[in-house]
C-alpha cells in the first residue's frame, strides 16, 4: 500500500505544481510529501522532480512514471480526492 500512496502523492505534486499544496490536498505536511517523493525516487534509482524556490515541476522521467501511475491508480480505485472530483 505504501508504493500506491507514493504514486497518489506524486500524482498530486503533478497537479498541484508544489509540494505545499499538494499536502494540502491529501491532508498531508509539505515534509511527508518531500518524504514520500524522495523515497519514490530512490526506488526507482532517478529524480521525478524539479524542486525550486517556485514550486515543483516533473522531470521527463517524472512524466512517464506519472502516466503509469495515473494508470495503476485508476486499476485500483483510488479517487482524485482533493482534485475537484
């Protein structure tokens, strides 16, 4: 369960441009989002996100986890709570 929340924070970083206001959608602190986004990326062994002073932006490689991810949390389920659904 722990990768599929992974893939909802990531997926909100995506959305939301920040990791701010993505915790902000998923009930969540700005540390737990970093927490979980970098755990993400040392499981994959690459970045997925651009951090700046400005916000959050996805890398290419970023992108294409994001695609696969959307697909994954569709397969199981899992709503776009905090995303206007």
């Amino acid at each position: 369960m722990e990768s599929l929340q992974r893939l909802r924070v990531l997926r909100a970083v995506a959305h939301h441009g920040s990791f701010t206001a993505a915790g902000g959608a998923l009930a969540m602190s700005q540390p737990a989002v970093s927490q979980h986004v970098s755990a993400l990326e040392r499981e994959l062994g690459t970045r997925l996100v651009d951090r700046t002073t400005l916000g959050a932006r996805l890398t290419p490689e970023g992108e294409l986890v994001l695609g696969h991810a959307l697909r994954i949390l569709k397969g199981a389920g899992i709503s776009h709570k905090g995303f206007g659904d």
